[in-house]
C-alpha cells in the first residue's frame, strides 16, 4: 500500500554556536574605576524562527511562503565585545571616526 504523501513540512532553526554577525548598530558603555573609557559594541537584528511549517504542493516542492511560523516577536540586540581606552585615545578614535564620516558626505554628495 502506498504512503500518503504529507500536507506539510516543519523546518526547525539551529543557531550553531560558530554563528555571528559583526556590523556594529550601536554602543553603549561609560567610565571604569580607572577612568578609562569603556564602550561594548552590539548588532541589531530581528529574531530568527524557531520553526517554519511549509505547505507541500502536489509535485512534492513546498510553496514559497510558510503556512505557520513560530518566532519571538522581539530584536536581538547581539553584544559582541567591549573596549577599554584612556580618554586621550577616545578622542583620537572619535575624531578618526568623524573624518570617515564626513569623507563619506562628501563622496555621496559627488556621486
């Protein structure tokens, strides 16, 4: 007797512990008891599904969209690493960072 073929499939999301996105969203931080300066840096990005559930078509391909998807509705702030700087390099950074800034002003403006 033949098997019947399957409405649907369930796709579950492992995040393997190797994972991980680097482009910088925002910082947060301040003053340590030796007056350095201490920023940790964070990614943004919405939550990955923990499970996906596909409709199955009748050539056995899945359509392109989900039928059900289990997901926190929530955005994971990542923290990747902090720094620690005295204040003069703080400055030298910050001033260093402006400068690219307003290099890129001025290169979007040309184009």
């Amino acid at each position: 007797m033949a098997e019947k073929k399957p409405d649907t499939i369930t796709f579950e999301y492992k995040i393997s512990p190797s994972f991980a996105v680097y482009a910088v969203c925002g910082a947060f931080g301040g003053l340590n008891s030796h007056g350095e300066i201490i920023m940790t840096l964070y990614n943004e990005r919405a939550a990955i599904p923990e499970r996906q559930t596909y409709g199955i078509k009748d050539d056995c391909s899945i359509y392109k969209q989900p039928i059900s998807v289990e997901k926190k509705d929530v955005i994971i702030r990542h923290v990747m690493f902090g720094i620690s700087m005295n204040p003069s390099v703080a400055r030298s950074v910050g001033n260093w960072l402006i400068e690219k800034a307003d290099a890129y002003d001025r290169y979007a403006e040309g184009t």
